[in-house]
C-alpha cells in the first residue's frame, strides 16, 4: 500500500511540475536569431528574432513563467561577448512585443 501511495504522490508531482515553464533551451533557440541586433551586427532586430520573440511571450501563462523566461535570456546572453544593454532594451520596442517591465542586462527577474 505504501509503494502505490509513494507512486502515486511521484507521478502527481511529476504531472504538475511538467507543463510549469517553457525550458531554457527552448528560450535560447527562440531568441538566439536577436543577438545580431544585440550585439551591434544588424542594424534591426530580424524577422526570425521578433518571430521568436512573439511565439515565447505567447508561452507565457503566469508570473513563473515570465520569470523563468527572464532568468533564461539574462543567462543566456552571458554566453554572448558584446550584447549592449541600449540595443537590448529596444528589441521588444521594434519588434512590437509587449514585456511589462524594463528590458536591461540589470533587469530583476525576480520583481
């Protein structure tokens, strides 16, 4: 009786931690087409950046999730030599995308 419980409490857990977040690397891929206008090599943030941009916001379901996609991309850029916080913050702006907060290398994921 013990193990159906145990079993039971594992897959129920399972089943309400899977759909929490959208992963990192699903993220990283969606927003990696923004690091040439991130980092000064194209003078517009491309299709394929807002395209991505737009399909992560549309994820976004609760304040978790928008933290969590927040934690992705301030990790994610640190992979990235040369991002300049002034052409980051403008990437929600030109591609029409609606955040809610300051978009900054210094953004609190958190607040």
């Amino acid at each position: 009786m013990k193990n159906i419980f145990f079993s039971l409490a594992i897959i129920f857990f399972l089943a309400s931690t899977s759909e929490a977040t959208v992963p990192c690397g699903t993220v990283d891929m969606k927003a990696a087409a923004c690091v040439g206008y991130a980092t000064g090599k194209d003078p517009k943030p491309s299709p394929a950046c807002c395209s991505g941009l737009q399909q992560l916001a549309g994820t976004v379901k609760t304040v978790d999730d928008k933290k969590n996609i927040c934690r992705c991309l301030k990790n994610g850029v640190k992979a990235f030599a040369g991002v300049q916080d002034r052409l980051l913050s403008q990437i929600p702006t030109a591609c029409n995308i609606k955040v809610g907060f300051p978009v900054s290398l210094n953004t609190n994921c958190e607040a």
